[in-house]
C-alpha cells in the first residue's frame, strides 16, 4: 500500500516599485524587487488604477521582441496598522501642540535660569505621546 503526499507549490510573484508611469503616453516602468527594470504597458494596468511613482505592486512577466514586460498588475494594498488606526486628527493635534509649545517655553525658562522645569516627567510622557501620532 502506497500513501501519496501533497505537494504544495508555492509559485513566486515578482514584486517591485512603479519607476513611472505616463498615463498620456500608456507605459511605464517598474524597478522589480530583484532590481530588474520591467516595462510596463498601460493595457496591463486595470482600468481604474492610477499608477503613481513608488505604489508597491505585483505583476506577472512576459518576453516579448524588446525584453521583459509587466502583465497583469495589480497594486499591493498596505494593511492599516494599529497605531495608524488610533491616529489623532490633525484637529485634535493642533489644540495639544499649542499645550506643549506653551508648556516647553516654561520649561525653557526655567532651564535657562539653571534648574529643570517641575513635571519634567510629565512632559516627556507629552513629548512620546505626541511623537507616536507623528511616528506612523
């Protein structure tokens, strides 16, 4: 008695940046991950997709008379992350940039008069807070 296994294929999908692509003109190129430059034909693009330089994107190869040229592409979707998610507003940042600029020119007083500001603990905690809604 003979037991088959399964064999999973895992076939690679070349991946890369769009270098450019010339709506008007309908071609393009990609600077594939491998660092191949691919050309890129506007009929390989779905119709409603504005390619724009540096969208990361998937794509099947094919040779053609002039070399390699990009098919069926299709734009890689960036997930959300979890900090990009619980992101402040730029509205709601506003009112609390204001806080702290007032908060540092106390702060700053107080260090040129030769003694650090009172609450320095809780204006660091306000400076990284601050910092993670810039640093997504």
């Amino acid at each position: 008695m003979s037991s088959l296994t399964a064999r999973k294929w895992r076939i690679a999908v070349p991946t890369g940046k769009v270098k450019f692509f010339d709506e008007n003109k309908g071609f393009g190129f990609i600077t594939g991950d491998d660092g191949n430059e691919v050309y890129l034909p506007g009929t390989s693009v779905p119709l409603g997709t504005r390619l724009r330089p540096g969208m990361r994107v998937e794509y099947g190869i094919g040779e053609t008379r002039r070399g390699a040229a990009a098919l069926q592409v299709s734009v890689i979707r960036k997930e959300e992350s979890l900090a990009e998610k619980n992101r402040r507003s730029p509205e709601e940042i506003v009112p609390l940039i204001e806080d702290l600029i007032k908060i540092l020119d106390h702060a700053s007083t107080q260090l040129h008069r030769g003694r650090y500001p009172d609450g320095g603990p809780r204006i660091a905690q306000a400076l990284r807070a601050l910092a993670e809604d810039f640093d997504v």
